[in-house]
C-alpha cells in the first residue's frame, strides 16, 4: 500500500503568507506538494468556520499563517485574529479535538525559506500522525450504533 | 410579592412603563413568564424561588420593542444580561424600568442603570461549585477521553435550538446555523453538525456569555452546554481581564486587542 499523503490546507494572509510562499516558488525552494493554499485578505478574515469547514471537507491538516504581529496591512488585523485563536484553540481543546492539526504561525513576505520549512514540518508531522477521521467517523457512529468499528477511509 | 405589584402598578399609572415582564404562576408548581399590559394584570405578579429563566431574553422582540417603555424583573443573572447588552447597544429605542429582588427578599427598583451596575458589582455571582467542578473534571480527561464525552453528549442533540432561543445574548435576525449559502453547518442532526454547531454557538458567545446557564437548563437532552461558555468566559476573564455583564460599558474581549497578547502555540 502507498504511503498516506495528508491533504493539508493553508489559510493565509495576502499580504505577508501568500507573498512568502510566492517568494518560495520564485527561489524555487523545494517543498511538499500537500498543501492547498487559500488566500485571504488578511488573517483577521480567517473565520474559525472555514477551519471547520475544511475538516468537514476531509482535510487532515490545516495551516494558519499571517503577517508577524505589528506588521499587518490593516494595522490590527493580526492582532484581532490571534486573539480569536487563543479563544478558539483552548475552545477546542476542551471538546477534546486534536489540535496537533492546526498550526499557526507567523511567516513574513521575506520569509519564502521558513514557508517551506514549515510546510514540509507539518506534512512529516500529520503524515505520521495519520488520516483524521475522529472527524468523519462521528456520523457513521451515531447513525449506526451496531457498526461499532471505526469506518476509516 | 405585595411590594413588588403595588410598585409596579405605581409605574403603570405614572406612565413610566407600558410593559411589564415578569412571572407569574404556571401550571402545577412553579412560575411562567408573563407580559402585564395594564394595571388590571398586575395582580398576576408573583415572585418566589421558581423564578429562574432569563427575562432579558424577551427584551429583543419586536413586540416588546414596540412598547417603548419596558418595565423588567429578574435576577443577578438577568440583571447581567441587560448591561451586557446595553453595552452591545441594543436598547437605544427603548426605556428600561429594572427591578429585582435580592438575597434577603428585599423588592429593589432601580432609578438609573448606574445603581444596577452597582448592585451587580456588589454581587457579582461566579461559577457554581457545581459547574467548577464539572470544568475541572473535564479538564483533567485526556484529550482521547474529553473528545469521547463530549462526541456521546452531542450525539444526543436533536438540534432544537432552544439553546439559542432561551439565550439573551443570541439576537442575530439571521443565526450562520440558518445559512444555507454556504451552508455553515449541516442541517441534519448528525453527530458532527452538532459538534459544529455548538462550536459556533460557544464561539460567538465567548467573552459575551453572562453564565445565567439557561442553556444548560432548557436543553430537552440535558446536554450541559453551558459549561462550554462557561470555560471560554474563565479563559476570557484569564487571558485578557474581561468581565461580561458587569457594566453597561463592557467591551468585548475579541473585538479589541493588546498589543502585548501572549500565546505560546504561534510559531
């Protein structure tokens, strides 16, 4: 069997992300191929629904990165998103959610090398941690309680 | 009891309010909410230890809007609520008359919001030994363990909503859950809809819930959903200093920021 490649999402900022991953492509920095790049305005836009969403959809990473604190386009955006996090991280936490798969980080427009670095971290480290299908597998549980192994793919 | 329907007819006659929610009795034992039009009704005001639900909820209807002048009784609970949502700017077309009753079963009628804030302050609840306990149960699992309990929990919801509906701070026209482009949340009642949903809820609830705990209390399931707000307002009041309900000029913890928030997990 092949080994398992994780779909990983990226949700990040115009600004500062989106330019540091071009920067990556354009220094032609090798780096895995799981990720899925969305790009936002700014990460004060990162609504902790679309981070849902994406699990919902099958994605078994997500990474949420932004302009460095004070270095945002709109002045505050950043800071207003970091706090959301920190509300929304320890949220999850309590309901037990694994959140080994969210990463945040900080990586400016000039920082193409740590983009890749980061992402080749976070496919090794989802890669071994496996598909994510605590997520999936809850419908298929309460809907057939006789099925009690868990459907994995 | 006295006390309290000969003030509020008192209020009726001034013209100070020309509505008035309170409670009165409901069938077997126990109180029901009641909206008292003239100085007729007044009569069906009652108070005793029955009287638990979160009247400010009322306070967002069209119909109570309408009535300009509102007259509202309640608890500390309440009380909260309605500089929480003072603060939110919610009832610049209204005229609120607040009255309570306090822990020696002394009538109150409050002559600005400035004295509720006071009282409010003085007797700022906290988390019941209860509910601490439950947090602290909870926060001890591990995570395997935590994700198991909450994943039998919310498998049970029906997705009725009424945790919305009690909730004082849940005024939106139109709730994301309702939002069928893109549709945020599954409408079905599968066990990972509800895990979103109350996500969501406890999310747009953080720094904002005022643990009066009606949601806990009316979910038909039991599931004790107010221990999710709960948590967020004990990490809220933590990490950033807020306190919701406890003036009229509350902020809101995620809508401002410090420059200097401090965070270990962003790389």
């Amino acid at each position: 069997m092949s080994q398992f490649e994780p779909k990983i999402v990226a949700f990040v900022c115009n600004w500062c992300t989106y330019a540091g991953a071009d920067l990556a492509g354009t220094s032609r920095a090798k780096y895995a191929t799981n990720v899925r790049i969305i790009r936002f305005p700014c990460t004060g836009r990162i609504d902790f629904m679309l981070l849902m969403k994406a699990f919902q959809n099958g994605s078994d990473g997500i990474i949420i990165s932004g302009c460095h604190p004070n270095d945002c386009h709109y002045t505050s955006g950043n800071f207003h998103a970091r706090r959301r996090w920190m509300v929304f991280r320890s949220l999850i936490e309590f309901m037990g959610f694994d959140t080994e798969r969210i990463t945040f980080s900080w990586v400016s427009a000039a920082e193409g090398a740590k983009w890749a670095d980061l992402v080749n971290e976070v496919t090794t480290k989802v890669r071994e941690l496996g598909p994510f299908t605590e997520f999936k597998n809850l419908d298929y549980n309460s809907f057939n309680q006789l099925d009690n192994g868990a459907i994995t793919k | 009891m006295e006390q309290l329907q000969n003030k509020v007819a008192e209020l009726f006659e001034k013209g100070t309010i020309s509505l008035m929610i309170g409670f009165q009795d409901g069938m077997s034992k126990g109180a029901v909410p009641c909206f008292v039009e003239s100085v007729e009704q007044v009569k069906l005001l009652i108070y005793n230890s029955y009287c638990k639900n979160n009247l400010a909820v009322y306070l967002h209807k069209p119909e109570v809007k309408q009535a300009k002048k509102v007259g509202i009784f309640g608890n500390v609970a309440t009380l909260r609520s309605i500089l929480q949502l003072l603060s939110e700017n919610q009832f610049w077309n209204i005229e609120l008359t607040v009255m309570t009753i306090n822990a020696n079963q002394e009538f109150i009628l409050f002559e600005s919001i400035a004295e509720v804030e006071k009282y409010v302050q003085a007797n700022f609840p906290q988390l019941t030994d209860e509910e601490k306990e439950l947090i602290e149960k909870i926060n001890t699992m591990s995570r395997q363990e935590r994700w198991e309990y909450w994943k039998d929990l919310f498998s049970t919801c029906i997705k009725c909503y009424a945790c919305r509906a009690v909730c004082p701070m849940c005024y939106c026209p139109q709730c994301t859950v309702e939002s069928n482009q893109p549709q945020w949340i599954k409408v079905s009642a599968q066990t990972s809809g509800n895990m979103e949903w109350h996500t969501m809820r406890a999310m747009h609830l953080a720094g904002r819930c005022i643990n009066c705990g009606e949601c806990g209390r009316i979910c038909p399931v039991g599931i004790p959903v107010h221990l999710l707000t709960a948590k967020m307002n004990l990490d809220l009041s933590k990490e950033f200093g807020s306190k919701t309900g406890y003036s009229a000029s509350n902020g809101y913890a995620l809508n401002s920021f410090n420059p200097n928030d401090k965070e270990g997990f962003i790389r």
